[in-house]
C-alpha cells in the first residue's frame, strides 16, 4: 500500500525565492535550467566488490558495489544470466531516512535504474549463461546512498552504470559438468550504455538535475533514460502534480542532449 | 592552582584545561579539582573560569535569545516552530493576539501559517519542556522580505565579533542590514540580490574560518575584492 | 570464491600473512566531516575495512514514548553494505548485525553527557562499506570522532581495537584471516584518559597469562589509535588556521609598502 508522506515543511520565502528565480531564468545555486552539479566517478573503490564505483553529483554521494555470483536462472529465461538491482537510503545519508527495510522510494529508485539498464540490454545476459537452466552468473547491483543533496536517480544511475563497467568476473571452463573457475578475470559481457536524466518541473519549465531545494518546491519531477543509440528505453514520471504533453517532449530532447555529457564523464 | 591550555587553544574533548579552584565556563566539566573540554573548541579564561568556545554544536536555546524559526505546526492553542535546537519551540496563541483568544473567532493559520518564517525570542525554556516563544517587541512577528541562511550556531558569537566589530563591518561594506538569530539563522535584507550575494559570502567565509585571527580585516578586504570585481556599487567606496 | 586456510598466519621471520610484526595495526587513514547532511560525520580505512560513521541529533525523538524524562537516548546502527564482504551479504539485518549494535552502543554511551538533553535521541549510524576484521573496533573509533564533530558534549573520546591469538602467538590488529584462523579474538574499547574500559568481548581460548598479555596489548593498541584520532581533529582546524594567517601576514606586508 503507497501512503502520501509527511514532507518537510519548506519556508514560503523560499518557495517564493526559488519561483521567482526561475521565472527569470535563474537557480538558486548559480546554475542555468540545464546544468549538471560537477560529477566526479571513482571505480575500483571496494575491492572485496567484483566492481564498485562512488560518484559524486554536488554534494550527493553514492556508493554502488557489484557482486558476481553463480546461482540458478529465472524458469522463463533458461539460457540468461540474472541482473539484480538494489537501492538502500540508509539512515547516514539524510535526516529523512528511516531506518527499516526498502520503502516506496528506495524501492522506485532501483527499479529505474534497473529498467534503464535492462531495456537498453547494457549486459549480455546470454553471455552469463554457464548451463543453460542449470547454473548462471548471477550480478548484483547494490546502490548505497551515502549522502542526499537532491537527484538520486541520476548520481545512483551513474554510479550503477560505472560500477559495471568497472567490474571483473572469473573467467571459467566447464570441466565434467562442473564449474572450474580460472585465475584470469574479465570484464562483464557489455553491448550497450544507459543514461539517465532526470529534470523536475517548477512552475512550467523543466530543470535538469534538480538540487535538494528544488526537489522539496518541484511540482513533479520526470527521468527518460536514454541508450548509446540515442533510443528512449525508459521513462519515468514521480511526484504528485502533472506534465503538460509539451513538458514531456522538451524533457525527452532535452534528456537526450544531456547524455552526450554523461557519456564523455563515464568515457564511453 | 594552574591553568594548563593557553588561551585559543585548540582543544578537543577529554583535555586537560585547568587545574585547581577555578569555576566551569561553557563546554567544559569538572572532575575533583580538574577541568576538561567537552567539546572542540578555543580556549578562554578570565582567570577566574574555564571555558571553550565550541566550533561545532547545535543551537541550545537560552531565555532571552533572539531566534529565526520556522511555523511547522498550528494546533488549536497555538503554533509549533521549528527553531534549530534539539527541541521543537511552541508559541502560544495568547501570545500572538492582543485580545483574549477565541478559538471561535480567531483563526491562527491566519496570523502564522505553516512554512512562514518568524523573527522571536526565547521566552521560557527548562530542560523538562519545549521552549517557549514570544513575538511581544519591536521587530518581532512574520518575516516578509529578505534572505534567510544557515550556519552552526556555535559561530554566531564570531559574527558579531567583540563588541559587535565583526557585524557592523559586514552591515558597512556590504550596505544590507542583518539580523542574527543566535540559534545561527541569519536575515540579510539588502538594496539589491547582488549586495546581499555579498553579505552571503561573507558569512560563509567567517563560518568557515572563525577559529582564526585577523578575520575582521581579512573578510573586509574581501568583500572590497570581490564589490570590485563584481561591479557592485558599495556604500563605503 | 570462499576463503581457504593459509598454511601458516605467522611465517618464519615472526611476520604475519601481510607483513606486520604482531604488535603492528594495520595503515589507518582518518577522516572527519565529509557529509553535508549528518550533523556530524567520520570515515576510517583501517587495513582493507572501510566504515562511515553518521551523527544526527540531539534530536526529539518520535515515537514519543521511546522518550527518557530525565537524558537523551543513544540509538546505534551498526551496518554492512552488501558488497562489503567476499560473499554478498543480505542487506537485511543479521542477528550479528544487532548485538554489534548494542555493544558499540554501550561502548560509546558512557562518555556522552546524555543529561544535558532529555527526551531526545542522538543517533549514530555505522555502515561497513568493506570488511576485513575488527569492524566493531574501527567503528567505534569513527563513531567517537563523528559525535565530536557533530559537537555532542563527552567527557573523552573512546577509542577500539582488538588483540587476539594466531598460531600461538598474541597479536595486535587482526585482520579477517587471522579472525577466522587464529585461535582468540579480544576487542577492546576504552576511554583514553581514565583507562575504562567501555566494550570487552572474547571468543577463542586464552591461558590466563595470554589473556593478561593480549589485553594490554589491546590497551597499547587503543593508546596508539587515540593520538591519531586527536590528530586528525587538529588537522581540520589548524590547516585552515595556517592558510587563514598567512593571508594576513601577506596582507600586512602589502600594507607596508
């Protein structure tokens, strides 16, 4: 069952402040409707993890750990391997998380993020089939929030997509129909990249990766995920007002110019 | 009987500040006839008492205290404001209207409505209940126009500077009138967005650095600086 | 892609499986307010562990009943991220997950002044983002430098680390092999200036005469933490303090010209 939240109460002055600055094209912090925060990508950053990636967005921090396992296919995808995606907003990273298992958002969170890399077929997932309906590699993707300062979509996709990119699974050798793992590593079998922009709606115009302010004042905020081949393969509207059909199409060519940059900050 | 830290040092908690009959200032405790340092914080003594000035702490409210809070929650006796400190403050509908109270008639969201800010003072307050606000006085009530930030409250002392030196600095050179909370919520009210982008600065710079000395001078040249590189116009140039 | 008993933990030379004499802890690396939104905040890279520590509060607590008339609560969360060890571990909490918590809890709540502010609850989240031994010690470290600079009032800060035995020989500082391997692992955490003990655990085997040993060689250990751990509140002020001073003695010189 989904439950409107208590939200925190946001001073009207800074509402106002904030509506006005953007009515004359402005953001509270200096920045134009269509810049990023600076982003910074670090891999590599837990090696007990098969792949891990921290990425800041301004001041939003995320940690995101990939482990490869070997465990048993989905029973209508015999000959696939298994992506899992999953998001934690702990408690250390913002005054408004509480403690207990994945909530709505957390759990929304990792299904974006998911769907974008899933839709757009980032990984292979034949190519992480060992014994068809027997055994797979099974990749987890875990996303941990370390520090809320607005826009988890983008950073948590960002740092997913890193993480994966950065990752090493054991090459192995069918040996009497066991698995005989090999000291060499390689990367996961990538064919495609998804990026993710998210732009929240104040008043009517859009703006792209919104700050924590601008969350709390946003009418509605809306992510379109975007492929190496530059097709949508997902989208997603959040928040309780609505998107004019104009609004969607400016996000969609506006999500689309966006992620030539993600692309050169992720150097691919 | 000695005092073993020197004045401005730089302590942190579990030092050893003095030894012997002296008296407890701020952040520190007594333990036999030793004094040590709660927190991290400056030395200060008058000779007579110990004390640390904190660089880091929240906002404890102190009767007395002028506050910037923000209406949180109307209930039917009054209003609940956010003021930065460990405790949410209550303020009372009696105190808010002149005449006695009529739930029937009055209507509070009408006076303070959820997400206004207010400029009050710390009326009562005791460990055993939320602190009590008043907006009795001149300049107190609703906040219309200006801008409000954040800094750690423990800096406000450095704000304001020995006998106000630091504040009246900042109101001359950057020609918009501040008003302090102390529990570290600051209204600049300016004659233009970029004067008060200057008092902004300012403040964050003397937060950032109020453990050091020469700061007054320092975050004068500063604001001279940068009104030039701005193109801003300034009162005192 | 589980982990296999080394031959020996202790080699020839008397030198453990990465390098250190016994009495060696491992390269440790702190770090204090790198979170914009936790009141107060503290990172530790002790050996291969790495844990951020989060403070919140003094803040009211909800629900209200959880309230203490006359101090605040201390609630503590000690968490593993789970891609913080070599199998995947479950994000959900382990039964180990929670003892830990209450241990570092009562590890750290005797130096708080917790009187100075009833009904509230001062929060302390701990997440492993990667293991190798002794978390709850290194957590206890960066948790007491995340409540100084979240400015929470303490009578000292408390600082951990724990001895052990591996292949008969009392050590300092086990890493994740030598916990599993060795044969006894003492975690100690105490106030520095007083010599309390705040948290002592032990499982394994012991004479009594190595148990004597490995705990003051756990002192030793937690004496040697403590100066890194004031080292590193220092460092965050005096830099600022130096860059701050010579802009004025640049300034002065300007002036004279």
């Amino acid at each position: 069952m989904s439950v409107t939240r208590e939200t925190e109460v946001i001073a009207k002055m800074k509402q106002k402040q904030i509506a006005d600055l953007i009515s004359r094209g402005r953001r509270l912090d200096g920045r134009s409707f269509i810049d990023y925060r600076e982003i910074k990508i670090e891999t590599g950053v837990i090696e007990k993890a098969e792949g891990s990636a921290s990425v800041s967005l301004g001041n939003t921090k995320i940690l995101a750990g990939v482990k490869i396992e070997i465990g048993e296919p989905f029973p209508d995808t015999p000959d696939e391997g298994v992506l899992t995606v999953n998001a934690e907003l702990v408690p250390l990273a913002s005054a408004t998380f509480e403690l207990g298992p994945p909530d709505e958002n957390a759990i929304e969170l990792a299904r974006v993020v998911d769907r974008g890399l899933r839709e757009s077929k980032a990984i292979d997932l034949k190519k992480l089939c060992i014994n068809p309906g027997k055994k797979v590699f099974v990749t987890f993707v875990d996303i941990y929030v370390l520090d809320h300062d607005g826009n988890l979509v983008d950073a948590s996709a960002i740092a997913a997509l890193a993480s994966l990119i950065n990752a090493k699974m054991p090459s192995y050798e069918i040996k009497a129909g066991e698995i005989e793992l090999k000291p060499e590593y390689t990367q996961l079998p990538l064919q495609n990249y998804s990026f993710t922009v998210t732009m929240a709606k104040i008043g009517d115009k859009l703006v792209v990766d919104p700050s924590i302010e601008e969350e709390q004042v946003m009418d509605a905020q809306i992510t379109v995920t975007t492929d190496q081949n530059g097709n949508i393969c997902a989208m997603q509207k959040s928040g309780l007002e609505v998107f004019s059909i104009g609004n969607v199409l400016d996000a969609v060519e506006m999500a689309l110019e966006k992620a030539k940059q993600i692309r050169t900050i992720l150097g691919v | 009987m000695t005092i073993i830290a020197e004045k401005r040092q730089l302590v942190t908690p579990g030092d050893l500040l003095a030894e012997g009959n002296y008296l407890t200032g701020e952040s520190t405790f007594k333990e036999g006839d030793k004094i040590y340092a709660t927190r991290i914080g400056l030395v200060d003594t008058d000779g007579r008492s110990v004390s640390v000035v904190a660089l880091k702490g929240g906002y404890i409210p102190s009767v007395g205290d002028l506050v910037i809070g923000k209406v949180i929650d109307v209930s039917l006796s009054g209003w609940v404001v956010d003021i930065n400190a460990p405790y949410a403050a209550i303020l009372h509908a009696s105190d808010a209207i002149e005449r006695p109270f009529n739930p029937q008639r009055d209507v509070l969201t009408s006076i303070y409505d959820i997400g206004d800010m207010i400029l009050a003072k710390v009326a009562a307050y005791d460990r055993t209940r939320n602190p009590v606000l008043t907006t009795h006085g001149p300049g107190l009530g609703k906040i219309t126009r200006g801008r409000i930030m954040e800094i750690v409250a423990a800096k406000i002392p450095r704000l304001i500077g020995k006998r106000g030196s630091m504040i009246n600095m900042l109101k001359r050179e950057t020609g918009c009138h501040l008003t302090i909370g102390q529990n570290g919520l600051i209204l600049i009210s300016g004659r233009s967005p970029e004067d008060e982008d200057l008092a902004v600065l300012a403040i964050r710079k003397i937060e950032e650095e109020a453990h050091t000395s020469g700061l007054t001078d320092r975050i004068c040249s500063m604001i001279r600086e940068e009104s030039q590189k701005r193109g801003v116009s300034n009162v005192s140039s | 892609m589980s982990q296999v008993k080394p031959e020996r933990l202790i080699n020839e030379q008397g030198l453990r499986i990465d390098g250190r004499r016994p009495d060696q802890i491992r390269p440790t690396k702190l770090e204090v307010g790198l979170l914009k939104n936790a009141t107060g905040s503290a990172y530790i890279e002790q050996g291969k562990n790495r844990i951020l520590v989060a403070v919140y509060g003094p803040r009211e607590i909800h629900p209200r009943h959880l309230a203490l008339p006359d101090r605040a609560t201390i609630r503590c969360r000690y968490h593993m991220a789970p891609f913080s060890t070599e199998v995947r571990k479950s994000p959900a909490p382990t039964r180990r997950e929670l003892e830990l918590s209450k241990v570092i809890r009562e590890s750290l709540e005797p130096v708080v002044f917790t009187e100075y502010y009833p009904r509230t609850t001062i929060d302390v989240f701990i997440e492993v983002l990667q293991s190798d031994g002794g978390t709850r010690c290194a957590g206890i470290t960066a948790a007491s430098l995340a409540l100084a600079d979240a400015g929470i009032p303490m009578r000292d800060l408390v600082v951990a680390c724990a001895s052990g035995k591996v292949d008969g020989q009392i050590v300092l500082d086990l890493c994740d092999l030598e916990d599993k391997f060795g044969e006894a692992d003492l975690p100690v955490a105490m106030i520095p200036r007083s010599e309390e003990i705040t948290l002592i655990q032990m499982d394994g085997s012991f004479t009594p005469e190595e148990f004597k040993q490995a705990f003051k060689l756990a002192i030793d250990g937690c004496k040697q933490i403590y100066v890194m751990q004031k080292e590193v509140l220092r460092k965050k002020y005096i830099a600022v303090k130096e860059v701050a001073e010579e802009e004025t003695v640049e300034a002065g010189e300007k002036e004279g010209q």
